[in-house]
C-alpha cells in the first residue's frame, strides 16, 4: 500500500489529532506512513494500528457511510491522505483487491473469536446473543447494518 499510495499527499499529525471522527463523512482515505493511530467506537478503544501501509477510512468510502470509529494519533504520526478515496479506490483493482484481502482478514479475525466465545461460554447467561450475531454476520447486507445496539435493555443476568 505504502507503494500504491506514494502520489498521495503527505499529513503529518500531533499525538491527540483525529484523522476520522464517529458519525462524520469525509469520505477520505489514509494510509500511514509511520507512527501509531488508535481506533474507538462508541468512546471504546477497539483497535491500536501500527503497520505502515495500513490503510484507515476504507470501510465507510466502500458502503458510502459516515466513518464507524473515530481515528485519533497515538503520537507523532505521518499519513498520506487521499481526499477522494472513492476514485483513489477506483483507480487500481490491484489496489482494491489489497484493500478487500485486508477487510476479510478482519472479519475472518472477528468471527473466530465470536465462534471461540460460543464455545467457551455456551452455558453462560447473556452469552447466547453471540449466535445470533454470528448468524447476522453471514446473512446480513450491509443497508440494513446500523451501529448501535439492539440487545435488551434489561436483561436476566
């Protein structure tokens, strides 16, 4: 990616900038070039990313929704910024095919652990939700993903 991305302009950030905020739509990629981004969603710390090449905003430019976390730099970081990450997407299915490779390793890295925990803890109260989401994740198109939560507000445990 770091290859891909060398005709991109460079942004150097401060550590506290955010790259990508919850809720917004920028429509922006990223990619780092060097130092650390931390990834929160719903105010969670969920993700630290480290690798230079990774690629930051992809998610919401491929369905067309507003960024899913907020991205912010850990420490002094250096990104190459794509301000229209549609086109910079469309420009090379080589890139694109990276990018896809890169989203089903994550989701393959999700649904394991969400298996792993249905294993583990399939007698457990408040657990059995974890079938359900494992059954959504492979049916579900994506229109009809909203963030936030459906669970119980109240519920017996």
């Amino acid at each position: 990616m770091l290859a891909r991305s060398a005709h991109l302009p460079e942004i150097e950030l401060a550590s506290g900038d955010q790259v990508a905020v919850e809720g917004s739509d920028s429509g922006e990629l990223w990619v780092l070039v060097s130092g650390e981004l931390t990834v929160h969603k719903g105010g969670e710390l969920i993700n630290t990313v480290t690798r230079p090449g990774a690629i930051v905003g992809e998610v919401s430019v491929l369905l067309g929704t507003k960024h899913g976390a907020t991205v912010r730099a850990a420490g002094p970081c250096r990104l190459r910024v794509a301000r229209d990450g549609r086109s910079f997407l469309g420009e090379d299915p080589e890139l694109l095919r990276e990018v896809a490779v890169g989203l089903a390793g994550r989701l393959d890295a999700v649904s394991t652990y969400l298996a792993d925990l249905k294993h583990q803890y399939a007698d457990s109260p408040g657990l059995s939700m974890v079938s359900d989401v494992l059954g959504r994740l492979a049916t579900h198109p994506h229109p009809a993903v909203r963030p936030g939560s459906a669970r119980d507000p109240d519920p017996d445990y």
